[in-house]
C-alpha cells in the first residue's frame, strides 16, 4: 500500500471540505459547486476512511453529507448521515479506550452522542426510527429528555425482557418476577400468544425459577404462580398434562373457560424442558436442597439455550441451596 495513502486521504477531504464552504458562503447557486458531486464525495471518503479503520475521519465525512443532504432538503436521508457519523464516532472513541490512552478526553463520545441528539430532532415524530435512536444512544444518555410517542406491543415486551434481565443480575427477583407477569399478561390479553412463543417460554423459565428462589408464602403469590407449581408439581406426580390442565372444551364453567383460555403452563416448553422443570419443582417443594442442587446444576448443564441471566438466576439459588446442604 502507498505509505502515502493515509495522507491523500486527508487532502481528498480537505479539498471536499472546501468545496462544501464555496457551497456555504455562494450567493448565487450557479456559481456554487455542485451540491450532489460534493455529497458523492464525502460519501465514498466515507467508506475508505472506514475501511482504512480511521473512523473520526469517516464520521466527519458522514457529517458533511448530513449538511449536503440539509442543502438539499432531504430530512430523512439527513438523520441517517447523523445517524452513521454517530456510530462511527463511537467506534472511534471504542478504539481509544481500548488503547488506553491518556490523551482520550472522551470528545468523541461526546461528539457522538451530539450527533444522535441531530438525529433524533431530524426524524419524524411518532416513528420507528425515532424511538430506535433513543433506545441506540441510551447507553450514552439513559435520560435523555426527547421522548418519542411511538410505543409499539412489541418495543414494549423487548423493553420488559431487557429490564427483567437487569433486574435478576442485580438479584431483584420480586420485580422481575413482576415484570415477567406484565410480559405474560400482556401477550395473553393481545391473544398474540402464537407471535411469541419463545418469549413465553423464557417467561416461564424465569417464573419457575424465580418462584424457587423467592419460595414465597402463599398469601403472596398470584393465582397464576400458584397454578404454574401446582401444574409442575403434578407433572412430577406423572399426572396426564390434559387432567392437570384440561382444555377450554372440557372446562367445567365460564369462570374455569376464561382462566385456561386466557394462560395454560407449559404449553411452549418441550417435554424435556417441562420434566426437568418438575424435578426442580418437586425437590423444592419437599424441602430436599441435595436434589434440589442435582436438578438445578442438571438444568443449567442439559440447556445450552439458557440466557446469562438465566444461569445467574440458577446460580444464585444454588448458592442458597448449598449453605442447607
């Protein structure tokens, strides 16, 4: 490669650069660059800078195609220029941390997070893309005062998974047990069961060994944590799943009809899934920690598809579980 090759770089932009002020300072469109040929420009300086792994330089190239496209009166594509400057001054900013240097004043981030704020006032109200780029640039600015309106079922379950997720790895298991009913409650009620049966079925993995870990009395246990235990419990007992839980066909009353209809355990889990469940279920139920460790350290083992903060969860409880050993 050209030892000069960076260099060059840097003179294409300056010359863009300086195309970009004619195009600012031009009285008179005829006698002004082309505003489309600067922003073709920046845009393929954009790229190779990426691919030269120089992310401040592409970031700023990006940034000039955000002024371009404000030229020419194109919002959307705007926001997006915004958009990826942002992200490319973030992984700017990634690289100098990770080279721990002392110089690293954190302007990047900064710039970052200045350009996401541009992003956010350029796209519409009550979209999508505006409610993505306030989740994306949370993390640098979790309360961010620009909120958007639009609240989609879905964005609402992705977002209770994320804070039940945290709230197990900071060991509140009562409100992600909360949070896990609202995400049940909220799928049922839609009856959009069907759209979400992976979800389900994490829920009420979290449920099952959130009931464990908090061994509440009955008085403050819902009908719906009483009935997911007792169906496992059962379950143990090597009781028929359609005589613990009979179909709303079969269901002796209205009352009875709603309840099964509304929410049946286990109905997304597999068989092998639900029977190590029961054996978890079981040894906790009959106060035997010894089993209770051998079921829950088998779960963790035997199900490659458990989320970190599922096995923390386990963790936890088989630290509890160890001390009555």
């Amino acid at each position: 490669m050209d030892s000069n090759y960076p260099k060059n770089l840097v003179d294409q932009y300056l010359k863009t650069s300086s195309n970009l002020k004619k195009i600012e300072k031009a009285l008179f469109k005829r006698f002004r660059p082309n505003v489309s040929e600067v922003m073709d420009d920046y845009g393929r300086l954009a790229i190779k800078f990426e691919e030269a792994g120089i992310y401040q330089y592409a970031a700023m190239c990006q940034l000039g195609v955000a002024k371009c496209e404000n030229y020419l009166a194109n919002s959307m594509a705007e926001c997006q220029a915004f958009l990826k400057a942002a992200r490319l001054f973030l992984k700017a900013h990634e690289e100098m941390e990770s080279l721990l240097l002392r110089s690293n004043r954190q302007e990047y981030r900064e710039t970052a997070l200045h350009c996401f704020t541009q992003a956010v006032e350029k796209s519409p109200d009550d979209s999508v893309i505006k409610a993505a780029i306030i989740r994306e640039m949370s993390p640098l600015q979790p309360h961010y005062e620009g909120t958007s309106s639009f609240n989609s079922p879905a964005h609402r379950i992705y977002e209770l998974e994320l804070a039940t997720e945290q709230s197990v790895m900071n060991q509140d298991f009562l409100t992600a047990l909360q949070q896990l009913d609202d995400i049940v409650d909220n799928i049922y009620e839609r009856k959009k069961q069907n759209l979400y049966q992976e979800v389900l079925a994490r829920s009420e993995i979290y449920r099952v060994l959130l009931l464990v870990a908090l061994s509440l009395p009955p008085a403050r246990q819902t009908p719906a944590h009483i009935k997911l235990i007792e169906f496992y419990t059962q379950l143990a007992e090597f009781q028929l799943e359609e005589d613990i839980m009979p179909s709303p066909s079969q269901s002796p009353s209205k009352t009875v009809h709603q309840l099964y209809a509304s929410w049946r355990p286990g109905l997304f889990l597999t068989q092998f899934q639900k029977y190590a469940l029961c054996e978890i279920v079981l040894a906790w139920h009959l106060a035997k920690p010894r089993e209770l460790k051998v079921a829950l350290q088998e779960f963790r083992h035997n199900f490659s598809s458990l989320t970190d903060a599922q096995r923390f969860l386990i963790n936890c409880v088989l630290e509890k579980v160890e001390k009555k050993c």
